[in-house]
C-alpha cells in the first residue's frame, strides 16, 4: 500500500531519474522554480544562511548548487556542482577544494552534507580554506521522533542514525547518502567532533520546518498543499517550535572557525 501510494504522489518530472545524472538536477532546478510552495521555503532557507554569514570581503563558496538558486541573494557567490551543469561556476570535489589557504569567508550548502562519503575529507579541505572567523552553514535533514519516521517510510534516501562511521559507501556523487549524517556529527558524536575538529566551534543548530518541505513535495513527490496555505503552515510550525526537538524534519547548522590561539593549535 505504501510503495504504491509513493508511486502515486511521485513528481512526472523525475519519476524513475537517475539521481547521478547531471539532467535531474536540471530538471530539479525547473521544479524549484515552478513549484511557487517549494521555491518559498528555498527563499526562506536562503535567507536563514544569509543571516549568518561573517562578514568580510572573501568570496563564499555553495556546495551542491545545481538545482538552487542562491546565487540571487549572495553576490559574487562561488557556486558549484560535482559535475558540469547549467548555472554553476565550478566543478569540484567537496573532499578536495581547489581553493587557496585561508581564502574563503564561508562554505554554504542546503542538503549536501549527508551526501559526502567522507566527510572527514571535506571537514579538513574546509578547515584549509576558510579563514579564521569563517563559518560553514547549511541546511540539513535532522533526526527527532518525527523524522524517523518520515525519512525511513517515505524517503529514497538512506537514514541510518544507528551507524557507526561516518562515511559510507556510494555508487554515485548524488545516490549515495545518509540523510542522519549531519545529527550523527554535531548531536550524537558531538565530543568526538570537537576532539577530532578543534578548529570548529559548533556555533548553533536550530531544528525547523517538521511540515512544510513535506506537504510542498519536495523535488521527488507532487505538491501535497495548495500554495495559499504555505502562510498557514508556517504559523502552526511556529506554535510547534518548543517542540522541534521532537518533530524537526531539518536544522540549520552553523560552524564558525577558531583562531589557531583559540583551537589551542600551532601558528
């Protein structure tokens, strides 16, 4: 019953779409933009990023920015994709940026991280690149009672927070995923994180939005809501928000990094 009402609600555009090739993501990027309900909450996470942002003259690089559009609200903006597509300024590796020592203001995404493989690879290259006082901000799936449940029933993706590594095995750049990646890091693991990253101080994390990225259908399913009651939505999330905790679908994230005198490391 399930698999066949997933099938029902899947979005024509992508239906059956290889997720590593580089036309899903274009098609992906016509969807945001069609989907008024979908590209307002993009508006809103844009925003979120934007607000913490350090300020300063380096350039800010997006990971993962194929199907976005964030370039509209940060000028200059470095975006890139892992693979050549319309609209992006660079490819590249997250696990191996091509950019100079302490060269960044700030790495940004919205639902990347849980797709690098390894993500102590990328933690290191960021911790080469952005300057002291940078940030990395994103926007990422989040684990709370409610979560579970919709990211292991309903989700393509895999959501595993029982698993011990951090990395995990990948068939390509965009299939390969735990969608728990980001609260294993900087909830569950989060002394470990700090040992093994000192360089980082994990400057907050607000859980949100247990609704509104769900009815609006993402990329992958149909618009469940009507654009109109995108207003609605947002104000019952708000009376819910003592209680993100329990029922976040996602959070945003802020890293901001330390002086070499306040991580306690060499010059």
């Amino acid at each position: 019953m399930l698999e066949r009402l997933k099938v029902w609600l899947a979005h024509p555009l992508t239906r059956g779409c290889d997720l590593d090739d580089p036309q899903t993501t274009s098609l992906r990027r016509r969807i945001i933009k069609e989907k008024v309900f979908l590209r307002r909450i993009y508006i809103e996470w844009y925003g979120s990023v934007i607000t913490n942002l350090p300020r300063g003259s380096e350039p800010v690089l997006e990971l993962g920015s194929g199907a976005g559009f964030m370039n509209d609200f940060i000028p200059g903006l470095i975006t890139s994709e892992v693979f050549a597509c319309p609209n992006i300024r660079v490819v590249l590796d997250a696990m191996n940026l091509p950019f100079a020592d302490n060269s960044l203001r700030a790495v940004v995404m919205t639902d990347v991280l849980h797709h690098i493989p390894d993500v102590r690879r990328f933690l290191n290259e960021a911790t080469r690149c952005v300057r002291a006082g940078g940030a990395i901000i994103m926007i990422e799936p989040w684990v709370t009672s409610w979560s579970r449940l919709i990211y292991s029933k309903l989700h393509h993706e895999r959501f595993e927070p029982q698993a011990r590594q951090w990395d995990f095995s990948t068939s390509g750049p965009l299939s390969g995923a735990n969608g728990a990646l980001p609260w294993i890091l900087f909830e569950r693991d989060r002394e470990r994180f700090g040992r093994d990253f000192p360089a980082w101080e994990i400057k907050s994390i607000k859980p949100m939005m247990p609704f509104r990225y769900l009815v609006s259908g993402g990329f992958s399913l149909r618009s469940i809501m009507p654009n109109w009651s995108f207003g609605v939505w947002r104000f019952l999330e708000t009376l819910l928000t003592p209680g993100m905790d329990f029922c976040a679908m996602f959070a945003r994230i802020v890293l901001v990094k330390k002086s070499t005198t306040e991580a306690g490391l060499a010059p």
